[in-house]
C-alpha cells in the first residue's frame, strides 16, 4: 500500500481507498466483481444465481445468497446485510455517517428478505431507474454492528458504522485478519468457515510502504515479493534493470482529473468553467507525466468509461475542451461579459477573480 490506513471502513468517506480496498476485498462480499477487462461479474460464491432485474418500475433487482455463505462466526449473510449498507449510504437514515458514496443508495425504496432471509429484493423508488445497480453493497455483517447500536435509528447506525472503521475481526470472504501493526503491515490467513473456491495461500503481507523511493528498495531486498504502484520514470528505470523480476505497465480503472467547486463564487459561472477546460492542455500533461514512461498513455475521451468498455465514447474532444486553445478560452470569456487587462482575469462585477 502507498497510503496509510485511515480506517477499516471502506463505505467510509476517509475509509474508501484503494489501498485499503485491496485489502479488505480478502474479506468483504459483494455481489459483484470487478474483472480484468473492466467489466463486472456476479459474485458465484456469495450468490447461488446471476441477480435479476425482475421489474422497470420501480425498478427491482433480485438477489439469491448462497445457503452455505455465512460470516466467520457461523451468522449466515442475510438480505438485512444489504440492508445495512444502504442505510448508512441513503443520506437520509443516517445524519451521522459520512458515506464514501450516496449515488445509487438514495435511489432506493426498500430492501426486503424472503426464504428464510436468503433472498434479497430491492426496490428503487418509483421513477427512478439505476443502471449502475451492480455497482451497489458492500456486505457488512450487520448483526455485528446490531450490538452496537438499535439499526432502526439513526444514533444506532452511526454506532455500528463507527464501529466498522475498527481492525475487523469478522469476515465472510476467504480471508481473515491475523494481525495489524498500525502503518507497518497486515497478515491475512485463511477463514476456516469459507465455504467458497479453495484457498491457495497460507497468508497473505501487505506492507504499508508509503515513501515510494522505498518501494524498490523493498523488492530489490526481498522484503515484498510484489508491487502496486503509482509509476514515476525512475521506479520504471529501476525496475527495468532489476534481475528475476516482471513487470508490467498498464492502463487501469483510474483516471486524473480536475473537480470544480460549483459552489465556488467565481466557478459558479458556468462560462468560466468552459474557458478553464478549453485551456487545459490534457496531451501536454500527458507528456509531461506519465508519458514519459507509458507510450500508450492518451486523453480520456470520457468521465468515467474507460476506453475498450462496450459503453465507451469519446464525448470531450467535440466540444473542444482539453484540447489547449488558449484563444477559444479568451473569447469565451470575454463574449461573456469578463476582461483581460494586465494579466488580471475581470469578472462580470468588474472585479478581478481571485485566485483558484
């Protein structure tokens, strides 16, 4: 990991890394997975069967959790799993929790169980439909957060979600924790209850080495055996000469980009947020970055389809944004009522606009 642990909980604003991700999916059921190719799975050892949206409106989706699928205390997972997730993620039934994520979450209606609790029906809200709904729950064990709190309040569910940014000594995937050495290391070893694939290794490391001029150093002594990182030109430089190790530079499911606070009194106009996105020179930072090491390294047509996905299309380049005309973002600007003078950006209130 390049970062620090912040918390356990990765429905969690602070707790939603990737780092602490890629740890906790050892442990952590959720309908679907991600696949190498980007695309998403069900999930065949927490579901007996591929979920189904069974109607349009409101749009329902189904699933059926496997008998056998249960938490490492022999608690089966249950459709009231589920249901804890949305209601700290809803932003209605929770004041207090501060989900990574509420999209999708506020969507829904209910979640009820049938079949002894094994069947999980969704309701979104009447009009509303979610396409992304596989992109929904992470699985908590919510009978363990229940003891911390009454989950029909709202205090309750704060508690059991504080609660979940602890070490977790629960799990329902085909690990569990060993041992944590805070900002150091994490040991997981297998869940003797996991009823899923077979387990292959005896234990998995995942060292917190957040000094990335460390990293190398680390496999070069064999202190990892593995590493995920963020490249620079001399990490690659490094790698490149290092004897018995392979390596492999990869478009992934990330992307850099710019957020505006819309909130912002400048950036509230939406001419001015134009102008910043038609100077931005995406391919010269490309070539300034990542492109130095990474050839194939080329500008995100799109907010958050990657290229090769079957939904992807290039929708930035027809509106002339990303692509540095600095002469387009002056006139967009100025046929918007704002000047240029002396260096100094004019607002439409004849003041200059402050700093971004």
């Amino acid at each position: 990991a390049e970062k620090k642990i912040q918390n356990w909980n990765v429905a969690d604003a602070d707790g939603n890394t990737l780092d602490t991700s890629l740890i906790m999916n050892a442990i952590l059921p959720q309908p679907f997975v991600a696949q190498p190719d980007n695309t998403y799975a069900w999930n065949r050892n927490l579901l007996a069967e591929e979920p189904k949206v069974t109607a349009d409106n409101p749009q329902t989706v189904v699933y059926k959790i496997k008998k056998e699928a249960v938490w490492n205390d022999g608690t089966p997972i249950t459709y009231k799993d589920f249901q804890f997730h949305w209601k700290v993620a809803n932003g209605t039934d929770c004041e207090k929790c501060t989900p990574a994520d509420t999209t999708g979450y506020e969507s829904i209606e209910a979640i009820e169980g049938s079949d002894g609790d094994k069947t999980v029906t969704v309701k979104f809200k009447a009009g509303e439909i979610y396409p992304d709904y596989k992109g929904l729950f992470l699985i908590f064990p919510a009978h363990l957060g229940a003891a911390k709190g009454d989950l029909n309040t709202g205090d309750g569910l704060a508690a059991a979600f504080e609660y979940f940014k602890e070490t977790p000594t629960w799990s329902g995937g085909p690990y569990k924790f060993e041992k944590y050495e805070k900002d150091v290391s994490v040991e997981l070893v297998p869940n003797e209850k996991w009823w899923g694939d077979p387990v292959r290794l005896d234990k998995i490391t995942f060292r917190v080495i957040e000094d990335q001029a460390q990293q190398v150093p680390a496999m070069r002594n064999k202190e990892v055996q593995m590493l995920v990182s963020q490249p620079t030109p001399d990490m690659v430089t490094q790698v490149g000469t290092m004897a018995g190790v392979n390596y492999n530079l990869m478009a992934g499911p990330s992307w850099e980009q710019f957020t505006l606070n819309t909130k912002n009194a400048a950036l509230s106009d939406m001419e001015l947020r134009k102008a910043l996105f038609t100077a931005t020179n995406r391919q010269e930072i490309i070539d300034k970055t990542v492109g130095v090491f990474f050839k194939k390294a080329a500008p995100l047509g799109n907010f958050n389809i990657m290229p090769g996905a079957p939904a992807y299309k290039d929708v930035i380049t027809p509106t002339g944004q990303g692509a540095g005309k600095l002469d387009e973002a002056k006139k967009i600007l100025t046929d918007a009522g704002y000047k240029i003078e002396g260096g100094k950006l004019i607002g439409k209130n004849g003041q200059p606009v402050p700093p971004l």
